[in-house]
C-alpha cells in the first residue's frame, strides 16, 4: 500500500517535533489529572461499594429499546417527545452506533434522511452545503472544527434537526443542525474494556468506566486509542481520547455535572483530496492515489471543558445553563493537485501529459469558544414558556504558508507512474500569505411558548435576536450587525398515535470577513432563508414504531456575488465589489421509520428527495450556476436487527443508496448502493461483533470536488473485530 521510497526525512522529522512538543503541553498536566482522577474515582468507588450498598436512581424518561427513542431536547431545548414537537427530528441511539460499528459520524448517513456527505465533516444538508452547523450537548464548540471528521468515542447518540435552527441556535445554513450527545458520569456502576482489531492493520483498544464515588457523586472515565493505515497511499490515522467527569447532586434539587474531553488526532498523508476522474465519473487511477507525500500529515489536539448546572426551583419552573470551553490546535502540511503539465511538448496541458503540479501549504490555528445557556421551563395550564440566552466568543490564529509549482521547488507527480519522494519539502520556497485569523462574538436573547389550545391542537411560537461582531485579524476590517430569526408551528394530534404539524422558520447566515471588506462602499447584509414544512407523525404497534413524513420548501435569499456594474478602479466609490442577490430554492420530501418492532426485531429506513436551484443570481458550490454541487434528488437508508436469543446472538444488514451527483466542475458522480452487516454474540459478560463494511467491495466515489482534484472514493470492504468485556 504505501510506497517505500521516502527522502522527506526533514519534513518527517519536523513534524513529529511539532507533535510531540504540542502534545507535551498538555501531556504533564493534563494526562496526569485525567489518569489520577479516573485511577482515584475508580478506588474509591470500589471502597464504597465494598463497605455500604449504594443505591441511586437516574430518572430518564421512557426506558430506551434498540433503536427507538423519542425524548430529545433537540429543537425546543426543553424535553419533549419527538410526536409533540412540530419539526422534523431524528436521534440515532448509542445502540445503532453500536451495531453498525460507526467510529465517526460518516459511518452514520446513511440513517440521516437528507443528508449525505460532500468533504470531510461537510454534508450536504436539505440540498445546502454545511460544516458549521454542529453542537455538543445543545452548544456551540466542535474539536474537530475544519478538516477532521467528528469520532463517536464519546457520544452516546446524535441527534438532527431538519430544517432552520436559528430561533433558538443562532445563525447558519437553512438545511438543519447535528447535535452530539456526549456520554456522562453515573451512579451506574459499569466497567467495560473492548479491543478493536480489522483489516489495512486495524488496532485499538478503550475502556469506560463509571459509578458511585459517595451517595452524592459518581464518575465517569473512558479512555481510547486507535491507528488505522488507509487505502490511500501515503496514509494512515492515529486517534487518541480521554474523555470523563464528575456528578455532583447538590440537594434534591440541583445537579451538576463537569466533563473533561482531550482529543489528540494524527492523520498521516492528509489532508485527503480527491482521485482524478472523466467526465463521466470513472477514476483514471486507481482509487489509491493520493497527491500527499508519505511526510505530510494533519495533526489536531484539542481540549474541552464543560460544566452543566441544572435546579429545579419547583415542579413548575427550572434551569439549566452550560459553560464550555475549547482549545483547538491544528497543524497541517500537504500536497494539492494544481493543474496538468505539458509535459510531451504538444503545446496543450491535459491528461495525456499524465502529470500534475502540485501545491504545499502549512497552517496552525488556535480556537477559544465559550458558550452560555440559560434554559428555563415555565408551566401552566396552557403554556410551557422557555426564555434564555446565549454567548458565543471565538478567537483563532492562522499561519498559512504555500509553496507553488516547480519554480518554488516543488515537484510534479506522474499519476500513472507515481514518482513519490523526488520532491523535498524542507527546500520549498514557502510565502507567508499573512492569514492571521479573526475573533468573532455572537450575543442573543430567545423566548419560547408552547401553546395548548386542547388536547388536539397546540401552537409554538417563538424568536432570537442575535448581534454579532467580527473582526479580521488580517486586515483589522471589523463589521457588526443584528438579526431576528422567528419560528411557528402549529399541533394538531387527533389520536395519541397521530400527529400532524405545520411549521415555518426562518435562518441567517453573517457575511464572511474577507467578504465584507472586499464589498466596498455599501455594507453587505447577512444571508437569510425560511422553510415550510408539513408533516405526519404516525405511531404503530403501541409505540413500538414511530414514522415521519414531511415535504418542505426552502427559499435562500441576499447571496453575495460580484457586482456587474462595479469597474475596479474607476466607480469604486459609487458601486460596491460585492452586493447582495439572489434567490435559491430547495424542495423536497422526506420519510423515516424507526422501531423495535419485537423483541428480537429492530429497524431503521429512511427516504428523501430533494432539488435545489439557483432561481435569481449566482453563488459558490454549483456546477452550473443553477445546480448544486453534491446534492443527490434520491436518497434511501435501511438497517435491520435481528435477535437470535437462543444462541445469544444478533445478525444485522444495512444498505445506503445515493442517487447521480454532480461535481463542482460539472463532473458526473455515479450513483451508489453499499450493503453493510455484521454479527455479535455474547458469551457471559464477553461480547464479540464482527462488522463487514462495503459487504461486496464496490468501487465507488461518495462525492465530487474539483477536475483538479478529482472525487472523493468510498472505502473499500472493511471487517472490524471487536470484543467487549464488562467486569
């Protein structure tokens, strides 16, 4: 797989400096405290279980199945039942994540109705290109912001919105949001240590561990390490977490939980582009390529801090607030395709010259995020009121350094005859392009009220003023501005078992920095969107099946584009370089179905349609100037469970299908179908589970970039191994 001629040992060398140095930083503090309290915790847990019979009693709603859980926060911030809430909502239980062997949230898509993968941690949202509209526990603050892809590790399930989100989550695109459960301390006393193992040399371990400290305290502490070499040359991954905490109950009436999250990723050979493909989507290579150098590498290390405070001052009217804290570094060098080179004198540079330039770029970037929410619950015969607020403080630094063809040293690669290690990258002439970040502060209000009118019919209304301020470190061009974003929808439930409801809510999205100060004499407004939606919810089987179906139209407005009637240097006083314009429009429709069927049945399957135009103007991410790029009008998703009791076992099949993509410059993706399965058996508190990932090793691309860069391949057949053990 990997290509063993390597002359980038400077390149190589500086790297792991830089890792181990940034690693260090932490490592002395923050592994001791981690390994100490999990070590401490653990002991005196076993002490006091040893000398007295500690009994505590964790209230969570309805007991949880399979994969068939309705209470979520997700949407209202207050708990609910996803038939009383008037949106679309999925939750994908910690139990799906187990069976299909998910290590990171792409592995989950498939269960997302309307949502499919474009690059990295980037989806393809209800038609709209999205990587920002991500939460933890109901706040802004994602480790892996960027170019890395969320781990599951620490998640105990994930939950989607469809639709806006930004009467009550802030600005961002219309599509919808994702929202990571993360797994919390517990009076349940488990111990549990599992070993991965798998093809492309597959190796890991984790262990998780909580319970009772005394009657008024339990813990948490889970640690995890994995390495992986990729199909992709030069490639390989190392994932490393400690992540765990305390819960303090502070009365009757008061809880608090602190959480601690270390993340140390290291993905050799990334970042990852695409493999250069015809226009009619067949890889001109073999899906292995890669245009990284076996030297190259992206590192992140990232340190979360989070404390949630809940009180409940009667059986009316109670709080919760959230305080989190992220440190986020990323350090990343790599090669990117360019162009083609006339290399056989023809005077026309195309793929018969068979090489490419290449470009080299290394950036660090430093983030500082701290969230507050204020979530309080008034009830009374006809209202259940929510009011709160919160602020959102975000400061990075950004060093980004590039090197570009021949002339600054850098080598051309023959994609036919890979020619790796001819090119140095410690003799690159690297330009500092003066990249040095920005801080940005978002502040808001918001109310809610849930309206019951009768037991059939309900009304939720309610808005967020937002007010933001950015400012470009680069150029210290700072802008500020204010939006209201509300939302209505409207309950009609003629029967337990049925809900229909009808909603409209709206979204804006700030103008970028770099935007703002290009757009010259006239201020450049924030992008804004509304939805829609009608849908069904249908309960089958006494609750053991739960349905949604739901059509919605998304319109997008004031999209930044190029001013026709601006002439650089001649009208630039009058006219401004950008202006605001445009208008998309995304319709669709959509069906879920998520049960437990029987006590030895479980099933997800979901559906969606989708298209999305560009009516007035133009804007990024289309291959045409009408269509968006990487987003598929059909899309379907099916996993079943089912429980062999007598021999203690569980057989599983998944299928994902994706309709006809197009790519950035109008290259075709073909349409996909994958079946996935696996197999568990338990054996006392032993628990073995083979996942079989791509079932029949199809050869596929999941999404389309740039002709430069090709489409982004799937991954081949994958076996994972694991074995659990709960002691």
């Amino acid at each position: 797989m990997y290509n063993p001629t390597n002359t980038n040992t400077n390149s190589f060398h500086l790297q792991k400096y830089y890792v181990s140095r940034s690693f260090m930083k932490y490592s002395t503090l923050a592994i001791a405290v981690i390994g100490g309290l999990g070590a401490s915790f653990s002991a005196v847990a076993e002490k006091q279980t040893d000398g007295e019979n500690v009994e505590k009693i964790e209230v969570t709603g309805r007991a949880q199945q399979f994969y068939l859980d309705s209470n979520t926060r997700v949407g209202t911030k207050t708990d609910a039942d996803i038939m009383e809430i008037p949106l679309s909502v999925q939750v994908l239980t910690h139990q799906l994540i187990a069976d299909q062997a998910a290590r990171d949230i792409t592995d989950l898509y498939r269960s997302i109705a309307g949502v499919s993968e474009f690059s990295y941690s980037g989806v393809t949202f209800r038609g709209f290109r999205d990587d920002a509209n991500v939460f933890y526990d109901g706040v802004r603050g994602d480790p892996f912001s960027g170019f890395s892809v969320p781990q599951l590790f620490n998640v105990e399930r994930v939950e989607v919105l469809k639709g806006p989100a930004a009467a009550l989550y802030g600005g961002g695109e219309p599509g919808g949001m994702i929202n990571y459960v993360s797994r919390q301390p517990s009076f349940n006393e488990e111990k549990n240590i599992t070993v991965t193992g798998g093809n492309f040399s597959l190796l890991g371990a984790s262990t998780e561990l909580t319970g009772a400290v005394t009657d008024t305290m339990a813990y948490r502490f889970g640690a995890f390490y994995e390495a992986q070499d990729s199909f992709r040359n030069n490639a390989d991954s190392e994932n490393i977490e400690f992540a765990g905490g305390a819960l303090f109950a502070l009365g009757d009436n008061t809880q608090l939980t602190t959480t601690y999250d270390y993340i140390v990723q290291n993905l050799g050979g990334n970042r990852l582009r695409g493999v250069p493909v015809d226009d009619d989507g067949n890889f001109l290579v073999d899906p292995s390529y890669n245009a990284n150098e076996k030297g190259d590498y992206q590192d992140l290390e990232a340190l979360v801090l989070q404390a949630n405070l809940q009180h409940n001052f009667n059986d009316n009217f109670t709080f919760n607030g959230t305080l989190r804290y992220l440190d986020n570094e990323r350090d990343q060098a790599y090669h990117e395709s360019r162009s083609w080179v006339d290399v056989n004198g023809d005077g026309v540079a195309d793929i018969n010259d068979e090489t490419i330039q290449r470009e080299y770029r290394a950036n660090e970037e430093l983030s500082l995020t701290l969230d507050f929410v204020y979530d309080t619950t008034l009830l009374g015969l006809d209202h259940q009121l929510l009011f709160g607020g919160d602020w959102h403080n975000v400061e990075t630094q950004y060093d980004y350094l590039r090197a570009r063809y021949e002339a600054d040293g850098v080598g051309n690669l023959n994609i036919f005859d890979l020619n790796y290690g001819e090119t140095d990258p410690s003799t690159y002439n690297l330009t500092d392009l003066d990249r040095d970040g920005l801080k940005r502060d978002r502040a808001s209000i918001y109310v809610q009220d849930k309206i019951a009118f009768s037991p059939e019919w309900a009304l939720m209304v309610g808005a967020r003023f937002d007010y933001f301020d950015e400012q470009s470190m680069d150029t210290d061009t700072e802008y500020n501005d204010k939006d209201i974003t509300p939302r209505a929808g409207l309950i009609y439930t003629p029967t337990q078992e049925t809900t229909v409801y009808l909603n409209y809510s709206e979204s804006f999205n700030p103008v970028d920095s770099s935007d703002y100060e290009d757009a010259g004499v006239t201020p450049l407004d924030p992008e804004t969107g509304n939805q829609v939606e009608l849908g069904l919810k249908q309960s089958w089987l006494n609750g053991s099946i739960m349905t949604t179906v739901a059509v919605y139209q998304i319109e997008k407005e004031n999209l930044v584009i190029s001013n026709p009637d601006y002439i650089e240097g001649e009208n630039d006083d009058v006219e401004p370089a950008l202006i605001n314009f445009g208008l998309v429009e995304s319709s669709g429709a959509e069906f879920t179905l998520v049960g437990d069927v029987s006590d030895n049945i479980s099933i997800t399957a979901n559906y969606a349609y989708n298209d999305t135009l560009v009516k007035e103007g133009s804007t990024s991410n289309t291959y045409d100037g009408t269509r968006f790029a990487n987003a598929p009008r059909h899309q379907a998703g099916f996993w079943a469970r089912y429980n062999l009791e007598s021999i203690d076992s569980s057989f599983a099949m998944g299928v994902d299908y994706v309709s006809e993509q197009i790519s950035l410059d109008g290259q075709r993706v073909k349409p996909y179908t994958i079946f996935d399965a696996s197999w568990t058996t338990q054996w006392n508190a032993m628990l073995l589970s083979i996942n079989v990932k791509n079932l029949f090793d199809k050869e596929y691309a999941v999404s389309g970039f740039s002709e430069r860069n090709g489409h982004f391949p799937g991954e081949p057949r994958e076996v994972v191994v694991q074995v659990s053990y709960d002691f």
